[in-house]
C-alpha cells in the first residue's frame, strides 16, 4: 500500500521552506542592491582585517577539534582503564557550555590580577603584575583555545561512532601485516573514520563562525563581530548585508569542502562485523591515559563551571539573592524558548511527514528541494539569519498594520521576531530526529491503520505520534536549549529593554559585573547539561544535530 500524505503536509513544508530560504535571499538583494561606496569601504577598512581573523579562527579551531576530538575518541574505544566509562561521556560534556560562556570564565580567571596569575606570583616570588604576567587571553590564540576545548565533541561525538562500528578483522589484519599500533590508527582507522571527522568538524566550525560573544570578549574582530557593530553602531544595513554575505559564502564553502573531501569515499559493512575490544591497560599507563582524557573535560567544562558557581555563590551571599532583572530575563528565556520550542517541533514534524511520503512518490523535484531546503537553516549563523530578516518583518508589519488597522509593531521589535528567527534557525533539529524516527516505525502499522479506515491524519495522530514520543522529546529539548543559548540573532532582533539570559550575561560581561553574569551563565550551563546528559543516556548513538539536515 503506497504511503499517502495529509493535504496539509506538502504545503506546509513548501511555506516553511520559503520561511526559511527568504532572509537568504532578502540578504543577497540588499547586498548586490547597495551603494558601491558601502563596498570600497568594507574592502578597504572592515573585511581584510575581519576575513583574516575569520580564516585563521576556522583554519585553528578546526585542527584542535580535530586533534581533540578524534584522539579523545580512540582512546576511550581502543583502551581500557579506571574511570573510561565514567570519561567516555564526561568528553562530552562541553557542549554544554556555549562558548561565549567559556570565554566570559576565562578573561576573569586569567586576568593579570585574577586567582590563577595571582597564585603563580605568589608562588614564584613576584610582588606585580609587571614583573610576571601570562599571556593575553585577549587575542587570536585565546579565542582558538577557548573555541577548540568547547567545540571538540562534535568531532568526538561523530567519531566515536565510526570507532565503534568498524570492524575489528580489519584492524587485526593490519597488525598480522606487521604494522605497529600507531600505523594501525594511521593506516586503517583513520582514514575510515574521515567522514566523521569531517562532519565534526564541519559543524564545530559553523558554530565558530556563528559566534560572537567569545569573540568579542577576547577582541578578536571577525566577520560575525563586523556585521553585528556595522549594524547597531553605524546603523549600515548595506554595510551588515554585505559581510553577512561574505559569511554565508564562507558556509557554503565549508559544505561544498567536507563534500568534496569524502566524494570518492564509499565504505561496505560486513553484517556480522565484530567490533573490536579494547586493550586492557594497566599501571602507569592507565593512570596516564585516564590523565590525557581528562584535560579536555577539566579545561572545556569543570573549570570555567567551576568558577561560574564559585561567582554564583559568591553573589548570592553579598547581595542576599537574585536581582529582579534577573529574574525577568530568566522568565524572558523560557517564555520564549518554550514557544519556539513548540512551533519548531510542529514544523519539524510537517516537514518529516511531508517528505516521508515524497522519498516514495514519483512527484516533481521542487518539492523535494523545499523540503531538503527548509533544514538548511542550522546552517545559517544567527547574525546573517537577523539581518536577513530585518526587511520581511518590516514589510509583514506594514501589511498586517492595514489589514489590521494598527500602526504599530506587530513582528518587528517584539518577541515574536525572535520566535520566528528561533525557529528558522533550529526547525532541522526536530525535521531530522523526527524523519529518524519515523524511517524506525514498520510500514506494516500504517497499513493496518488504513485498512482500518483511518486517514492520513488519525494515522498520524493514533499511531506515528505516540511512537515519536522519545523523538519528539529528545528534538524538544535539544531546541529549547539552543534557544536559550543563542546570542546572535538574539541580541540583534530583541525588543527594546528585553534581555533573556544570554544577553543579560553579554551586557554583564560588557561591564566587567562577573559575579551578576556569573549566575545567568550558570543558568545557562545547567539548562545545557540535559541534552548531554540525553546523549550519555542513548549511548551516544545519535549525533547532537542531525548533520544530513544541514546539508552536510
């Protein structure tokens, strides 16, 4: 029995698709259509300076995930030593800390009077910052470390599997060749694992050009930091639309590079590979294996958490509480979160329904291509997908304004921009859990459901639904965190005198206030732990993002 679709799906996809493609090209048209004056002055002054840090930031950042990532992987699959089990998920632990976060840590514990520079100096004898100091935090080098030891789990997340999964002949056969261990990793393992690493480090990288505030803190002008001061400083929305296009040029090209690096790969599984077992290790090597694991879990996640409850604590001492701003930008975070949330798993699920019943039609390709289309937005940073924005909310108002006889703002400047860039920008995280689902659930039920007499709809409803639960639950939460994290988009788009958690923690940081911004980071933090803690629960059988709904 072929499968139908609700009349509701197809359409429903197609609108989300042209929500999702329309800032790109609102984009594009107010870049190509600006003064040419906009773009002598953006290649003489702003993007050479901006696309060499941007270029040396990606090129930095990639290598340490890289290294990170895929050594952290192979260890804790090919090893065995006291506290692998506990370490195999606490690697993954730093994605729970955004990266701003981690950055806003950081600049006060390494600060020249701060504990750490502080300590040392008084262990080596040194009365002054001038005569002992460490070096800046504040440059190029600071924000690759602080990135790498953040980001490194996408790698490791997506590795892991590949090492997990191959088969373990292979490996045996290398070393019946007389290869050495390391040539095994190197010769073998490696090379089947590229994928992996690709798509890790792909998304690592996306999110390194969609950040901003551990940029900015650590002074580090990128293309990112360029469109968000040329639009809120200079007010230049040809100027912002311009390098917002250099950046998605720059996405296009990491996706267009992990393609074409892995295009002539195929691989083929035996079905009865057996997985290898990992080597038992004992004495000083155990300990140091267990030492090696640790150090991207202790710098990426214990430390910067750490100092954020020691600060948090700190501040509810003195000051006897939370303050009220705080807690208004903590019910802003969740209102918001919470309703984009919902519509972002609605339309994921349209979108997953629609193209479930199109990969087996004969239809025409454009919708196909709507439906591939209206995920690709994870893959915009957040400050291209607001500036792209700016002009349909405008347009939207004005038209809603005569339909509706009010001449305010109805999208523009309200909440509801912020919902609907929320949602542009993460609907490919419930599109591709649920679309996962659903290829787990057995033809065999639909049909029983239509033979029964129920229609695409009550089959939906009676019998896809309550089997989605844990896709629904598990893409729900991964939304609604990514929600409260994002700054970008949020800090161009809010209302006035809106702060959620993270701008109120970019506006603290701003004002050097660590110990008020420490507790909305901690916040933040213990709000992110429950995705990872999902991932460690799943065995980590699932990516964080579903990388084949980005484009990837």
């Amino acid at each position: 029995m072929p499968r139908t679709n609700s009349p509701v799906a197809l359409p429903g996809a197609v609108a989300v698709a042209l929500l999702v493609l329309l800032p790109v090209l609102v984009l594009t048209g107010h870049a190509l259509l600006a003064d040419a004056s906009h773009w002598s002055h953006l290649m003489d002054y702003v993007l050479p300076q901006a696309l060499r840090n941007t270029a040396l930031l990606l090129l930095g950042t990639g290598v340490l995930v890289a290294f990170l990532g895929t050594g952290s992987a192979w260890l804790v699959t090919v090893y065995d030593f006291p506290g692998r089990g506990v370490l195999a998920w606490a690697l993954l632990l730093p994605l729970a800390v955004p990266t701003y976060i981690v950055a806003f840590a950081y600049l006060d514990l390494l600060h020249p009077i701060g504990p750490v520079q502080t300590a040392l100096r008084a262990l080596l004898g040194y009365d002054s910052p001038r005569q002992f100091r460490l070096p800046d935090l504040r440059s190029l080098q600071g924000a690759v470390f602080v990135l790498g030891f953040v980001l490194y789990p996408y790698v490791y997340l997506t590795t892991r599997v590949m090492f997990m999964s191959q088969a373990a002949s292979l490996l045996e056969a290398a070393r019946t060749l007389g290869a050495s261990r390391a040539e095994v990793f190197r010769e073998v393992a490696l090379p089947l694992a590229r994928p992996a690493i690709a798509v890790g480090m792909s998304l690592a990288l996306l999110e390194t050009l969609n950040d901003i505030g551990a940029s900015e803190f650590l002074g580090v002008q990128t293309l990112t930091v360029a469109v968000y001061t040329t639009w809120i400083t200079r007010s230049d929305l040809g100027g912002a639309a311009q390098i917002a296009l250099a950046m998605l040029c720059i996405v296009v090209g990491l996706i267009a590079l992990e393609r074409h690096a892995r295009r002539r790969q195929r691989f083929a599984n035996t079905q009865r590979m057996r997985p290898m077992q990992p080597r038992r290790l004992r004495g000083a090597a155990a300990w140091a294996a267990l030492l090696l694991g640790a150090v991207p879990v202790v710098l990426g996640f214990v430390v910067p958490t750490a100092y954020l409850a020691a600060q948090t604590f700190k501040r509810l001492n003195q000051m006897g509480g939370v303050s009220s701003q705080l807690l208004r930008a903590l019910g802003n975070t969740l209102l918001v979160a919470a309703t984009a949330t919902l519509l972002a798993v609605a339309c994921g699920l349209m979108l997953a329904w629609a193209g479930r019943a199109l990969r087996e039609s004969a239809r025409p390709s454009l919708p196909r291509i709507c439906v591939r289309a209206a995920s690709l937005g994870y893959a915009v940073p957040g400050t291209v997908l607001a500036i792209g924005l700016l002009t349909p909310l405008l347009l939207a108002d004005r038209a809603l304004g005569q339909v509706l006889g009010h001449s305010g703002l109805l999208l523009m400047g309200t909440t509801a921009a912020l919902v609907i860039a929320y949602v542009i920008r993460f609907v490919a995280i419930p599109a591709g859990s649920i679309e996962a689902g659903l290829t787990r659930i057995p033809p065999s039920l639909e049909q029983a459901s239509r033979l029964l007499g129920e229609g695409p709809a009550g089959t939906l409803r009676r019998v896809h639904l309550p089997l989605l639960k844990p896709a629904l639950a598990a893409s729900a939460l991964l939304v609604f965190v990514d929600t409260m994290k994002e700054l970008p988009a949020t800090l161009l788009l809010r209302p006035l005198n809106f702060d959620t958690l993270a701008t109120w923690l970019y506006a603290e940081a701003a004002r050097g206030t660590y110990e008020e911004g420490a507790v909305a980071a901690l916040a933040i933090v213990v709000a992110g732990l429950l995705p990872v803690i999902l991932l460690a629960r799943t065995g980590m059988g699932q990516p964080a993002k579903n990388t084949s709904q980005i484009g990837l």
